[in-house]
C-alpha cells in the first residue's frame, strides 16, 4: 500500500479502525503517479478480513473523497428506525448498505449542496446531523470532529475519545506500526 495513503488511513480514521465510530471520511489528494483506486482497492483487500471496507465516494483528477467503514457497525446504526425514515425522506432504499453507499456516492457527485445526511454514515447523532441541516451549521452547543446540538457531555466526551485515539494511532504508525496492525479485528 502507499505509504501515504497509509499514513492518511491512520491520521483521519483512527477511531474507526479503532473499532470506536462506524465510518470515517478524508480527502486524498494523492502519490504522485499512483492511481487513488489502486491505493483504495489494495487498503479495501488488506482490511477486509478486520471487518473494514474503504471505497472512493468521490473522485476526481486533483483528489478523491474516501469512506472507510465498518459494515457491521454501520449496518446496526444504520437499522435504527429514525435512523432509517430520515435517509428514505432523502431518497436512500435503506435496502443494503451496498446500495445507500452507491446513493450517497451518487449525492456526493451530482448534488448542488453537499449531502449533509452523511453525518450518519459517520455516527454522528441523528439529532445532531438532522439539526445541522434544519440550523444550517449555527446554533450548535459545542464543535469538534461534529456541531453538537444535543447532548453536550456525550459529544465532549466522544470528541476526546477520537483525539486520542488519533493522537495515539498516529504515535504508533510513526514508531513502525502498519494500518493492519492498528486495525482491530471486528
């Protein structure tokens, strides 16, 4: 894998190959020459067995957005009832996570506005996503890797368990541990 690539993998989606969040998202601008497919086909292979996928949602000749996820834990948030009557109202089957990640990929290309329901691809509270988009980003309670709208104390305290885990994931890729050997098995 490339060793960049790796080295983002780590940096943005520690607390999901922590086990912690169900999905994580980052920008990829790239390795010079390398193809951002064959640096996500490679991670998607190799994860795999750790109950981690990572596919491109978005890609484009200067960057790519990329989604790693764990199916399991996504598939359970994404079953909860509110969960599931908030993406059919944008228009998502809720029939496989297969199919709403093609949608939201599908969203994420063609949409005029950014499609703000993938706070909940991201296991952000579903008050919060939905608040989010009704508010427009403002009114919010407190702001970390998510604007929290409800339940301050909870958000703060997932906010600094994802700090450190990310604080702790990256010290350990920068002293010879691979994204395999962080990744922990589901």
């Amino acid at each position: 894998m490339c060793e960049l690539f790796e080295r983002a993998l780590v940096t943005h989606c520690a607390p999901t190959l922590a086990g912690h969040k169900c999905g994580s998202l980052f920008t990829w601008v790239g390795c010079p020459g390398v193809d951002p497919s064959l640096c996500v086909a490679e991670a998607d292979a190799l994860l795999r067995h750790k109950g981690l996928r990572v596919r491109i949602l978005k890609y484009a000749s200067d960057r790519s957005l990329i989604y790693a996820y764990r199916p399991n834990r996504l598939r359970a948030h994404l079953s909860d009832p509110a969960v599931r009557s908030f993406l059919r109202d944008k228009g998502y089957s809720c029939a496989s996570i297969a199919d709403d990640l093609t949608h939201l990929a599908e969203r994420v290309n063609s949409s005029p506005e950014f499609p703000h329901e993938i706070g909940v691809f991201l296991d952000y509270p579903l008050e919060d996503v939905i608040r989010f988009i009704e508010q427009r980003g403002s009114g919010y309670c407190c702001c970390g890797c998510w604007k929290a709208y409800s339940n301050e104390r909870e958000a703060r305290k997932r906010f600094a368990l994802y700090d450190k885990c990310h604080r702790i994931y990256l010290s350990c890729h920068l002293r010879g541990f691979d994204v395999l050997r962080l990744t922990v098995a589901a």
